[in-house]
C-alpha cells in the first residue's frame, strides 16, 4: 500500500511522449522522409528570408509580410520537429515539465499568428487590387511594423492562458503522453484536476481567432473576386488574380490541413488514433516546407532575387 501512496503525493517533473502507441514501429519509416521535409523548410525559408534581406527591390511591404510568415514557419518546425525526430531516432521520449508547456505556448500562440498574418497578407492583397492608388499610402512600412506588433500580441497574449491554465494542474503518478508533442488536451488529461475550464478557454480562444482571421480572409477575397470581375481590360482580370495567386495557394495549405486535423480529431472513435497524431506531426511539416516554394516559383522578383543569390554564392 506504500506504494500507491509515494505516487500520489510525488508530482511529476516530467512527461514521456509515445508517438504511436499502436503503430511504434512506424516511427523508423517516418523518420527519413519528416527529416527530408524539416531539412526543405528550413532551407526554403531560410533561402527566402536571406534573398528579401539581400535584394533590395524586394524592400517592400508584401515581402516582408512574407518574411515574417517564413519566421513563424520555422520557429514552429524548431519547436516541434527536432523532439520528434529525438524521438524517432534515439528514442528519448523524456520533456521537462517546463519544456513541455513552453512547447504548448509556441505551438498554440504561433500557429494562431501564422493565420493572423495571412488575413494582414489577404488585406494588403485586397487594397492592392481594389485600391491601387493609396497603396503606397495605406500598405507602407510604417503599416507592416503595426501589424507585426498586433499579430504578435494579440496571438501571444490570448493563448498565454492555455499553458499557463494547463500547468497549475496537479499531475501524480501518470505521466505517459500519447502524442508525438505537448499539446494541451494530451497533457491535461493526465491531471487529476477537472480540465473543463481549460477545454473551454482553448476551444472558444482557438475559433475565435482563427474563425475572425478566416471571415476576414474570405471578405476580403470577396471584394478581390468582386472588383476583377468589373475590370473589362482584356487581360487586366487574370494578371490581377494572378498577384493573389501564390497567396491565396498558402491559404489552402494552412486551412486544408488545419481543416483534415479537425475532421480526424472530431472522427477519432472511428479511426486510429495515430493518424491525428500524424497529421498533427505534418501540419508542422508541409505548410512551412510548402510556402516559400510557392513564393519563389510563382513570383518573379523572389525568383530573380534567388537566382542573383545563387550566382554569387
């Protein structure tokens, strides 16, 4: 009876993350082709911020919205993939108490940034496109530092809480996550507080955010759609749309894996529970990997600005 007893009353200091509880074997496969994609979206990014850093036509404010999404993505692939791949590797499934819930905060307060700054990039689109005149007066450098401020705050401030909330529980004796990261609902879980209070805040914060950046994007796609249809210009229609192409393509990525996560984990009585695990694992992969590439073949100003790169290198 000593026993049981020792492990209530110990708190946990840190936690055991098991990637696929069903499927552990999976891991030896995964990790070659995750390494391969963390290795592109670092490299793709990096490549795209050091060519709008060096290239001075690019000093504009669409690209350094562009920079700063390439941040986001790879503070996000630092935070999640290197742990995974430890994991998959050298089987070290141990995280700190600390380091799991600055994980957590990361994750949830980066991943709501990435959506912000797509909705500022869908609105610097939108006045590019139906207000061509003031752009230069609306969309100035001045307007991109501002917006860079208010996406970071207002995403780091109100997912502050969700850590914060998780990591005041009380967790005894269980300590094995079965997840690939810290995310919240598979932390608090294992505590033995009631988590309803914690469930809720995220739920309502995480659609609130995420739900007002998407109408807005949607809007202000709806006016783009709206004004191109009014331009009689043969040929004006299609160049116009073709400068929201490569952004409205990263819009796809970032809600269409957003979308498939939230389908599988609404769906998990009926599939694996490894696959979300999965897809969670990708959404940290794919979209980051994905963008700069879009960017880079789509525009040719980036495109020209990697070539004068390469040469010199």
């Amino acid at each position: 009876m000593a026993s049981p007893s020792n492990h209530s009353t110990a708190p946990v200091s840190e936690f055991l993350l098991i990637c696929f509880p069903n499927y552990q074997s999976w891991q030896h496969w995964l990790s070659l082709p995750l390494s391969l994609l963390f290795l592109l979206a670092m490299g793709a990014n990096a490549t795209l911020l050091i060519t709008i850093w060096l290239e001075a036509s690019l000093h504009e404010p669409m690209y350094y919205l562009l920079s700063l999404l390439s941040l986001l993505d790879m503070v996000l692939c630092l935070t999640v993939i290197p742990k995974v791949l430890d994991i998959f590797w050298f089987n070290n499934k141990s995280i700190s108490f600390s380091a799991c819930f600055l994980q957590m905060f990361i994750m949830n307060s980066f991943l709501t940034m990435e959506s912000c700054t797509l909705m500022v990039m869908a609105y610097d689109r939108y006045v590019a496109i139906c207000h061509p005149l003031r752009y230069p007066s609306i969309i100035t450098d001045q307007f991109v530092a501002r917006a860079a401020m208010f996406v970071l705050a207002r995403n780091g401030i109100l997912t502050m809480p969700i850590p914060i909330l998780s990591s005041q529980l009380r967790y005894y004796a269980e300590n094995i996550i079965k997840n690939c990261i810290c995310t919240n609902l598979s932390v608090s879980k294992l505590s033995c507080d009631d988590i309803t209070f914690n469930r809720l805040y995220q739920f309502v914060t995480g659609w609130t955010l995420l739900g007002s950046d998407l109408i807005l994007i949607v809007l202000s796609y709806s006016f783009i759609l709206k004004a191109v249809l009014r331009i009689k210009a043969e040929g004006a229609a299609a160049k116009a749309l073709s400068t929201c192409g490569s952004h409205f393509i990263l819009i796809l990525f970032f809600s269409t894996v957003l979308l498939v996560l939230v389908i599988t984990n609404l769906a998990r009585k009926r599939i694996p529970p490894d696959v979300p695990i999965l897809l969670n694992i990708l959404h940290h992969l794919i979209p980051p990997a994905l963008n700069p590439i879009v960017y880079g073949v789509r525009t040719k100003e980036i495109k020209q600005g990697i070539q004068k790169l390469l040469k010199k290198l």
